[in-house]
C-alpha cells in the first residue's frame, strides 16, 4: 500500500483531488446509467486468513487476520462496500485495524465482460504513529466470465520509505499506481486453480516499484470456500515496506460467504 520529497510534517495534509473527482465521475456515471443491473442486494463475507497480504506485502507482520466485508448494490448500478481487518503495517508497533470504505459503480457490459469503478478510503484508526498511514484510493476493474480480472489502481496520498531515510524509517506520502492481473479457473468439480501477477509503482523523488504474484487454489463449499496461496515480490519491496514478501510465503484463507 504505501508513496515525492514532501516533508514529515506534512504527512497528514495530502491533497485528495484525485479520490474527490473520481467520486463525482460515480455519480455522474449513475445519473446517466440505465436501470441494468436487478434487484437491490446486500451481502458480504467473513474471512479468516493466516496473513492479509496486499499487493505482495503482509498487512498483518505474518500473523493471521479477521476480516469483515459488506457490500450493498441497487438495482441503477451503485455499490458501497466496507471492508475491515486487523492488521499490523509496523512490527515494531502494536496491532492495529484497517477499516475501508468504497463508493463506485458497477456495469453488466455487453455479454461476458462487465467492469466496475471504485472511490475508497483506507484507516489505520489505533495506530500509534496516528493517521499517517490513511490513504485514499480509485480502483478501476474489468471482467471477463468471472474468471479473469484486470484491476488498474491510483491513489493520491500513499505512504513510502525514503532509501536516505530508512534507516530512521521516515515515510513520505506520494502518489501510486499499480495494475494487477487475476485468474481463477476450475480444474474439476470444486475445485479452481488462481494465479495473479502485479506491478506496484510509487512516485516521489526516489520514485521506485517492484512486481509481485501469486498461484494457489480454491475449493468451493458453497457457503463456505477454501483457499491457499503462495505470494511473493521482487527484491525491491524491501526498500518500500517494514514487511516485504520477498521469497514467497504461504497464505490459506476460510471463508463463509452471506
């Protein structure tokens, strides 16, 4: 997640123009939109993860995570989404919790692709460093059968390590982007293969980026699903992060759908 050669002082006092359009975009987009998607719906799903990897990067310091998701879309196309775990960005501080929120827009498509446009925030709310880690964030999605994702993501105010600083673990806030790539396919009966590949890219006078990946499987319960990954990332995560997923790590995840 986290990233300019601004100021420490200046942490807390990113602009986020970025994330404030991206939400006008949704509500242009669903003014204009025909009623095309059904009936109302809530759902969500309650997870339990050896270790909450983002992007190739452990939220949780390699511990295992809780998490909570609800999502609410109506029939014109609109989507919220709330999303919380515990987590622990810092080894060295105490655990915390990541509490986000989405707005966007979701599109049927024309026969098997569909897409989605996503304007969230990101909370650390018991952090000890205070509100340093929060971010926002646009994510942009596309689907094809449900089985391979393309997810281009922008945020205006991620945090990074500065390599002049690190030692002394000074982060910065900068602008990032990423593009992931996502499959998931049966293999036979219940069971799917998944594979992912990404690039992370975070901007600043020492802009830097690295690639990460992932390949595992899945196995559907129906409530209830199975999955296990191994996850890694290049060696230029470590120069980014606290902790950086270089070298691959194993991640098995339960979780019950509603």
């Amino acid at each position: 997640m986290f990233a300019t050669g601004v100021e420490r002082h200046q942490l807390n006092h990113a602009p986020c123009a970025a994330a404030a359009w991206l939400s006008l975009l949704c509500l242009l987009l669903l003014c204009m939109a025909p009623r095309c998607v059904g009936a109302d719906a809530w759902g969500g799903s309650l997870d339990l993860t050896s270790d909450y990897f983002v992007r190739g990067i452990s939220r949780s310091d390699d511990h295992a995570a809780l998490q909570l998701d609800l999502h609410y879309l109506n029939a014109s196309g609109f989507v919220a989404d709330f999303f919380a775990s515990n987590s622990q960005i810092d080894p060295d501080a105490k655990r915390d919790a990541e509490l986000s929120a989405f707005l966007g827009y979701v599109w049927p498509g024309n026969g098997d692709w569909h897409g989605k446009l996503l304007a969230g925030s990101y909370t650390y709310p018991w952090n000890q460093a205070g509100s340093q880690y929060n971010y926002d964030e646009i994510d942009f999605e596309v689907a094809y059968r449900d089985w391979l994702h393309l997810v281009l993501s922008y945020s205006p105010d991620t945090q990074r390590y500065t390599q002049s600083y690190y030692h002394d673990r000074s982060l910065v806030r900068v602008g990032a982007t990423s593009a992931e790539l996502d499959f998931q396919r049966s293999v036979t009966g219940k069971l799917s293969a998944t594979a992912g590949v990404g690039y992370y890219r975070l901007d600043g006078s020492e802009a830097s980026g690295y690639a990460y990946w992932s390949v595992g499987a899945a196995y559907d319960l129906t409530p209830v699903s199975l999955a296990v990954s191994y996850i890694g990332a290049t060696k230029e995560a470590n120069t980014l992060f606290y902790n950086a997923a270089v070298g691959g790590r194993w991640s098995g995840t339960v979780i019950w759908r509603f």
